[in-house]
C-alpha cells in the first residue's frame, strides 16, 4: 500500500545492504538507450521552441505572450533533457551525449561539463554533509529554521529567479575568458567548462548582433524575456520537490528523495523527473523504465505525492 500524499511509508529506515540487494533484483529493468526516442524528444522540442519564437516576435501582444510563454516552457524542458545526457543515458555514445547536452544547456545558460561533474557528485554525496547541487537557490532543502517573513520572501524570490545560477554563470564566465582551471575540478573538466561558458556567450552574442542587424529586439522576445519570466521559475519549481524537506543526511533513497506520481504531460515535461526516488536508486537506468522502477518500489517510497498540484497545494500550507 503506498504512503498517503506527502506523509512517511510506515516501513523503517533501509540498509545500504538493503537497497543493494533490491537493485541487484530489478537489474532486468536495465536496458540500452534508445536514441530514437531521445532524438524524437529533441526533435519535439526544437519545433515547440520554434513555434513559441516565431509567435514571440509577431506584432500582436496576445502572440508575444503566448511565444514568450511557449518559449520559455521549451528552455526548461530542454534543461530537463539535458539531465538525461549528463547520465549518458539519451545515446549509446559519450560524445553524442555530450554534444546534444551542450546545445540542451545553451538557452538556460548551462554548462553540461561543469552541471555533469556537480551532478555525478551529487549522487555520490547525496545523504552526506559533503552533498552539493549545481543549481544553488540559496535555502536548498529547506533547512534554514525559522525566519521573519521578509529573509524568506527573499529567499524565495532568489529561488525561483535563479539568482545564484546566474551569477555564477557570469563568476564562470570571467573566470573562462582569462583562460583559468576551475576549483575542484581537474584540467580537463575545467577546458571543457571553458568551452560551454564561451559558447553560451558566443551565442548570446550572436542574438544581439542579430537585433542591431534587423533593427529589431529578437534577443529580448526570444531569449532574455523567457529566460528570465518563465524557464527560470518553471525550472526552479520542478527541481523543488526533489529533496526539499527530506531526509537528507540519510543515505538512504527512500528517504531523501521525493517521488511525485503525475499525469503524462508532467512525466513528459520534466522528462521523469517526478520519478526522482527511482532515478536516484538506479541512476543509470533508461527515464523510459522509471515507471516500471516505480511500480516495483513505491511501497518503499517516504516521500511521495499524487501530483504537483498536491505537492505544492501542501507546501503553501506550511
């Protein structure tokens, strides 16, 4: 039977020997990527963003909102995707993986190298005071106690603008236009986050010469306006549910992370990730084979919601 929405399952804490025994018995979940269908996902994407630009730079107002809204929705869902690269999981190929997570990253200002190493850490830490996420919102989990009203307003705010993202983003880029490693990362990683920074602002460049070219303002209706009013706080409420509130300083994946069972059009939006306790129990499993995950574990799942609708209605509560 599972967990009432947003409430702990009865059952106890599990041993590492626990949830390594159960992963070892749902290896039959384990199947190759299938680059066909990640390749249809972009595909789908590419189209959508297209159609939201085409919409935003039309003269009529009610397009503009309806193209800023699409386009920026399109942003984050291509940062959603991009997780699914980080993991290898979209193609058979570490390259492909890699160019498609480049380009997946490039609205939202991503760096796949710099998210690919924060991320592979965070599995590995998850649970520990040693856990870090590439996206900083400041209160992370939702540990910082009590507050007056205003410090929480802000951190909110914060939050859902991405502020810290941002302004690392320009740390990161000074820091790659004077040619420096990045801390905590090798040579390597820190030329390759060198390249994703320079990129993203080779491409941001590129959107501004096209406006003074046209006469026309397409870098701020196709690319700042849905950055900043949309694909920021939509990306900052789906990443949201994952772990905040949750246990975690346990290692266990039932218990710091949160599962959030929802319709298709959120599973598809967030590319599974709603199914989050599973894809951190078996994180190189295909995002297609999370819902067979979660079919043969959800008895095990402590944090657990029927909706995000359900999720965040209970948030607000708080």
């Amino acid at each position: 039977m599972e967990a009432p929405a947003g409430q702990s399952a009865p059952s106890g804490a599990h041993s590492p020997s626990d949830t390594t025994e159960l992963k070892a018995a749902l290896k039959h979940l384990r199947t190759e990527p299938r680059g066909w269908v990640f390749t249809f996902k972009v595909g789908l994407c590419a189209v959508l963003t297209g159609t939201g630009v085409a919409l935003a730079l039309q003269p009529h107002l009610w397009a503009r909102i309806t193209g800023v809204i699409l386009t920026g929705a399109m942003f984050a869902h291509a940062a959603e995707l991009q997780h699914e690269t980080l993991h290898n999981l979209a193609y058979r190929s570490r390259r492909t993986n890699a160019v498609c997570g480049i380009v997946l990253g490039l609205p939202m200002l991503i760096s796949f190298a710099a998210y690919r190493a924060a991320h592979m850490r965070h599995h590995r830490d998850l649970g520990t005071p040693m856990n870090r996420e590439f996206f900083d919102y400041g209160d992370q989990y939702g540990t910082k106690g009590d507050r007056s009203r205003l410090a929480a307003g802000l951190d909110w705010a914060a939050r859902f603008a991405m502020v810290h993202h941002y302004a690392l983003f320009a740390a990161n880029l000074g820091r790659s236009l004077l040619g420096r490693d990045f801390e905590g990362e090798n040579a390597r990683i820190s030329r390759r986050i060198r390249r994703d920074h320079l990129l993203a602002a080779a491409a941001v460049l590129a959107l501004a010469a096209l406006s003074w070219w046209t006469g026309s303002a397409v870098v701020l209706w196709a690319w700042l306006l849905p950055l900043v009013l949309v694909a920021a706080p939509v990306h900052a409420a789906v990443e949201l549910p994952e772990h905040y509130g949750c246990e975690t300083l346990n290692r266990d994946p039932f218990a710091n992370t949160r599962t959030i069972r929802s319709n298709r059009l959120a599973t598809w939006f967030t590319n599974g990730n709603n199914y989050h306790v599973e894809h951190h129990l078996m994180p190189n499993l295909p995002i297609e084979r999370l819902p067979d995950l979660h079919r043969e574990v959800r008895d095990r799942i402590r944090y657990f919601h029927r909706g995000y609708f359900d999720y965040f209605t209970k948030l607000l509560r708080k």
